[in-house]
C-alpha cells in the first residue's frame, strides 16, 4: 500500500499505543496474557486502513484478533480507525502489531493460530519480485506452520494475475482450495462475508472479487 506520510505519524501512533501489541519475549501461544481472556487467535496478514479487522471484532466478540501492517503511517489510520469504533466491539479483542510477515513466528507459536485472513495483498506485478508477494510458497509455507491442523487461510483479491499465481503456489505445495470463486459478491461464499475499504472501492466500480479458503493440514512447512 502506498501512502502518503501522515503529519505527526509518531505522535498519533504512540498515542494509540494502548492497541499495539509490543513483540513479546517469546512466540503467544495463547490470547490470555494479551486480553486477559480467552478465545481463538487469528491474524490478518497486511491489515491496511483497518476495516476488515473492525468489522471482524465486532461482528465476532468471541475471537482474539491480531491485524499486522508493516508500514507505520498505514497503521496509524487503523489504529485511529479502531479507536473510533470502539464503543462497537463488545469485548476488548483487537490488537495491532508493526511487523514484517516474515518475522511473524517471533510473535505466534506454531499451530497457534485459528485461521489467517490475507486481503487485496500487494500484488508486486513484475516477476522479479514474485518472492516478495504474500501468497509465494515461502510465505504460505509460514502461515501453515502458524495454524492449527484444519484451520482455514482466507484470501481475497481483485487482482487476477495474483489470485493465479497463488492457485499455483498452493499447488506446488501440495494443498487444494476448500473453495475458489472468481466473484465473491454472487457466490455462496459471500454469506459472513466482511467487506475491506478496498473491497468496497473495487466492487462499487464494477471489479469482481477473486477469493479462496485452503484448510491447513500438519501446519508444517512444505
């Protein structure tokens, strides 16, 4: 995501300290000591503006929701976001953190995770930068190691060429989709479904919503 340096991004992050989640000494392996109860952990991996993770934590109180951007001035909004709506979480179950997806085993145990949700992921079109989009098999090859035997990643994009390439990196790592569809908005899989401030933006000018859900089997790397 490209965006424009917010005035005062430090000072207005740090005052939206009270929704970050400061990397711990050793990988969570579960949401007590961060929200001081109970419930399943899932991760959005490139959380953008915050909408999804909003509209999951209140639509879900039950779940321990973490929402991870590496780019400050990005979370600066979703933090904001957050905070402007949180008189509509029903329970505190919202943290952000600022990382890099690849360091994301420092933060989570394996098979700790009750599913992971990737959203409109930079698409990095040049093929010389395949290895850096979140959907290559490195990248899936982590996220399975940090979920649960038959816990879902869900992954939603307008961007085709993306959406191919990642058929084809689950393929090489052996794993099946549980679904595909090519147009989410007219699909059975829409039911539930929580739209992304992209996502409203794509549709609303007539883009249809590529998105897949693939089951986790050993949560090993492959």
């Amino acid at each position: 995501m490209r965006m424009r340096r917010k005035k005062h991004g430090a000072e207005r992050l740090a005052a939206m300290s009270h929704y970050l989640l400061e990397k711990p000494e050793s990988p969570l392996t579960s949401p007590e000591a961060v929200f001081g109860h109970a419930g399943d952990m899932v991760l959005e991996v490139g959380c953008g503006k915050g909408g999804f993770a909003c509209g999951m934590t209140e639509a879900h109180p039950d779940l321990c929701f973490f929402a991870m951007e590496k780019i400050s001035d990005v979370l600066v909004v979703a933090t904001e976001q957050a905070d402007a709506r949180k008189e509509a979480r029903k329970t505190d179950n919202l943290r952000f953190l600022l990382a890099d997806a690849k360091d994301l085993p420092l933060w989570f145990a394996p098979h700790s995770l009750s599913a992971v949700y990737l959203n409109f992921s930079d698409p990095w079109p040049k093929n010389k930068h395949a290895k850096r989009r979140l959907t290559y098999r490195a990248f899936l090859s982590l996220y399975f190691s940090l979920l649960k035997p038959g816990a879902p990643l869900c992954f939603k994009t307008d961007n085709r060429p993306l959406f191919d390439f990642t058929l084809e990196e689950l393929a090489a790592l052996g794993y099946t989709p549980d679904y595909v569809t090519y147009d989410l908005h007219t699909s059975p899989y829409n039911e539930g479904n929580i739209r992304t401030e992209y996502e409203e933006t794509f549709s609303a000018k007539g883009f249809t919503i590529n998105a897949l859900r693939v089951t986790a089997k050993d949560g090993e790397p492959r």
